[in-house]
C-alpha cells in the first residue's frame, strides 16, 4: 500500500448501488435513493437504495427459499469451506480497494482501516471456514438400550444489522459463522456505510456462493431495520449498535415469531491506572490510543479514564501530550492518526457531550471543539475532560466520540466501584505490576473482556461480548457458532 495507490482509489468514481437480492443488483421497490455524504470533506459521494419494507420482505423471501432448497444448507461442510476460503482470498485480493472505499464511506483512517476491515474480514471468514469441518454433535450417556444423539443444525434465516463504524469486521463476525453453518443471511448495512460491505457481498457471489443465501438491503433503520425485526421468517436477529435500537428489535421479536436476538451494544468502558503500572509512559500513549483512533467511534473504547490519585496530575499531562502529537486530518492520508467523525449528526451529538461536562463541573484540559471546518468534513479534536464524577453524563452515557472522562480514585476498592458504577459493562483495562491485583480486578469488574497492561488488540480466537445493557451473546471464536445453531435430539431405542 502506497499514498499513490490510495490517491488513485479516491478519484475513482462510486457507481450508485441497488440492493443485493437473489444474486442481483436491484432498485428499490419505489426508485427512491439516498445520498452517501462523505465524511472527508461532506461532498455526495454516491447513492443507495432507500429501501422498502417491501425489498426487505423480498430479500427474506430470497433468503427462505435458499434454505429451504438447500442449495447451499444442504452442501457438505467441505464444499462450504471451499467457497469461503476461496471468498476470504477474495477480500485479500481486493483488500485495498475495499478500505478505501469504505474509509470515504465512514472516515475511518486508513493506517487502521486496511488492518480492521478487509483483514480482519478475510481472517475472520478463514476461521470460521476452517472450524465448520470440525464442528461434531454428541453422543449423549444414556443406558445402555438407549442411543441418545445431539444434532447441530442450521437455524435457518439469519437478520444481520450492522453498524458504520466497522462494517467490514464487524459483517464478517456474523458472516463468517451464520454461512458456516450452512444458514442463508439478510443483512442490513448501516445508511451512513453500506458501500464497501455491498462491494464484500458481491464477492461473495464471485467465490460462488449460491443465489440467495447472502442478500442485503440498504436504507433507513426505521424502515427496512423494522421490517426485518418484526419478520415471521427470520428465525435469528444479530445487531451491533446502540441501546435504543436494540430495545426495539427485542421489542419487534416479542411482537413477531419471537425470534432469538443477539445484541451487542454500547460500552463506557475504564481504563484504570494505578500507581504502579509497570511503565507509565506506555500507559499514556495506548490509553490516548484507545480512545481516540477512529475518532473514538469503537464500541470497546477505554472512554473511562480512572487514575490513582498520586500520579493523576503527571499521568493526565502524558495523555494530554499523547492525544496532542496524534494528527487528526484526511483519512487517506496515511500519516492521518485520526480520521473523520462519520457524520454531521454524530459530530453534533459529540460537541453536545462536550458542553454537557462543562455545565457538570468537568475541565476541558484539551480540545473540546470542531476542527478543520474549512474541508467541509467532520473533524473533532480528541478531548480530555478531568474532574469527571461517578453521576456525570460522561460517565453514565456512551458519547462514541473523541471525548475521554478522567476521573482520580483512591486504593482498589473505590477503582471497583466507579468501573461498575455504569449500566454497561462491556470491556475495561487494568494497568499494575501487581499480579495479584490484576487477578482481583479481572474477576470484580463486571465486563465481558478486561485488558491488563494493554488496551485493545484481541483476535477472532476470543470472544467479544459484555454483561448488563452492553448486551448478549458474543462474536468471535468458536462460542459464536452457538448464536446460528439449532439443537436436535434424537432419542433412539435399542
């Protein structure tokens, strides 16, 4: 990858996109597009369709008839595998193609786009497609006149809704073991990033997945998102994103065929710093970096900054440095650290949070504003606000943004309880030398994933979910497999 390789790229026009549905690119049912707004500099990039409850109704029909045929939940596991590794080649091969489209689609810089979207897509799809030949039913301790079987089958449709702020990635997490297990998918990319996941679709139908088990609807979540969420015929719903939405799809599951949902959510995830963290300097520099790389728009993100309180002064004044010597600029720019804020709407909400703090008694000791305006893009400068309380907004609410709380704490104990004092519980990070603390602090802060003296950086080998309104179930490794699977007993007698 070179800056003129990415140059290129961006000049290259986006043709308009239609829906994917039974293997073919089709308007929506109305002819009604919408506007794709480049966060880089707010110019129309391309349009979508805007889609129907009718085209998602369409794509869901699709979708049944493949399974039901079983043109593809009918292959053996080997033939399977066989497509998506030849898929997973695929998004290699166009590995760059795809980052910068999708960086002009979401803003994302493209120093980490190229490693978190088409790589760890095509890893993604590699590993579920090398474990679905090694996954085995059981045979259960029955008597000895009794054969007692339990079958793995697939659930049938699976409703995927996916966020903006990853789309390759996070598409891949429920890709990758929904087509595994032999099930056929609907997705539902996010209207402010659809471009490059419809591009990793078509893909998938050139590495010879069959029509119809992979087909994808873009437009308005209110829309196609609730017509997806209140189908009889989807038997699976998966859902990255906020809490709200979330509450609405369990909502349209009890109000449907009582679908099974599996939401991961918000995060307002701490990071603790005590005293006697093995290197201080390095502390600073990931904690800016966890914060702050794609412009703070990670579900995981180490938004709670906890400090012991003896070096709180010196500790925030190393993150201040760090945060200040990150560039926040164009996203194709590969010496761009920080990229651009998705949208005008979410950048709107972030300097909202921001006033927010100020009004609470939180001090601004860095950025706080919207920077270079004059593109026409959505630029935040990362912000650090001290003298966060346990109550404030900014502890309580997910901003999803370049905004860091910093809160100071005295001894374990209280560290403890202002990591649990939120309703999510999704990922956190402890910084000591002490091995035992480290072991006590993992097994007392109520999340799905604790990092100790790192923050960030676990593959698809792990799972990623959280506890309490951070939601359900988990992505990744082999425990995702669970969410796409039925299972059947078969109760034999001898």
């Amino acid at each position: 990858m070179n800056q003129d390789q990415i140059n290129a790229l961006r000049r290259m026009p986006v043709a308009p996109r239609g829906h994917l549905i039974d293997g073919k690119s089709v308007a929506a049912s109305d002819g009604a597009t919408l506007d794709v707004l480049s966060p880089i500099d707010g110019s129309v990039l391309t349009q979508i369709a805007r889609g129907t409850a009718a085209d998602m109704e369409a794509a869901i029909a699709s979708a049944r008839a493949s399974f039901e045929d079983g043109r593809w939940s009918g292959q053996p596991p080997a033939a399977r595998k066989k497509v998506l590794l030849k898929w997973a080649d695929l998004i290699d091969a166009n590995a760059l193609e795809l980052a910068v489209l999708g960086v002009r689609d979401n803003g994302t810089e493209i120093s980490m786009a190229i490693k978190a979207e088409p790589g760890s897509a095509a890893a993604t799809i590699r590993y579920y497609a090398e474990a679905l030949d090694k996954i085995y039913g059981e045979i259960a301790p029955t008597t000895s006149d009794i054969l007692g079987l339990i079958h793995k089958e697939p659930v049938g449709v699976v409703g995927a809704i996916i966020p903006w702020n990853f789309p390759l990635m996070i598409g891949a997490w429920k890709l990758g073991p929904a087509l595994a297990m032999g099930n056929s998918v609907v997705l539902k990319p996010a209207e402010t990033a659809s471009l490059s996941l419809m591009r990793m679709a078509e893909l998938a139908l050139e590495a010879g997945l069959p029509s119809g088990v992979l087909n994808a609807v873009t437009g308005e979540g209110a829309v196609v998102g609730e017509a997806m969420g209140l189908s009889m015929d989807v038997d699976v719903l998966v859902f990255t994103g906020s809490g709200g939405t979330g509450r609405r799809l369990m909502e349209y599951a009890a109000r449907s065929n009582m679908k099974r949902v599996y939401l991961e959510l918000g995060g307002k995830s701490p990071n603790i710093i005590f005293a006697d963290a093995p290197n201080l300097d390095e502390a600073a520099t990931v904690a800016a970096a966890g914060i702050f790389r794609n412009a703070g728009q990670v579900c995981v993100a180490g938004s709670r900054l906890l400090v012991e309180a003896p070096i709180h002064d010196d500790f925030v004044a190393a993150v201040v440095k760090a945060a200040e010597a990150m560039r926040v600029g164009d996203p194709l720019d590969m010496n761009t650290t920080i990229g651009a804020v998705n949208s005008e709407t979410q950048l709107a909400a972030n300097l909202g949070f921001v006033e927010t703090a100020k009004s609470e008694g939180g001090n601004v000791v860095t950025g706080g504003g919207r920077i270079l305006q004059d593109t026409g893009g959505y630029y935040m400068a990362p912000t650090i606000v001290t003298g966060v309380t346990r109550d404030a907004t900014l502890t309580q609410k997910e901003v999803f943004g370049p905004v860091l709380g910093v809160t100071s704490f005295e001894g374990e104990a209280e560290a403890v309880q202002l990591a649990n004092a939120t309703v999510y519980g999704l990922a956190g990070g402890v910084w000591t030398s002490n091995l035992s603390r480290a072991h006590r602090m993992i097994k007392a802060i109520r999340t799905g994933v604790v990092h100790v003296n790192t923050y960030g950086g676990p593959d698809v080998t792990v799972p990623l979910g959280g506890v309490g309104q951070s939601g359900n179930g988990h992505d990744k490794s082999l425990h995702a497999i669970e969410k796409y699977t039925n299972l059947k007993t078969a109760w034999i007698k001898l």
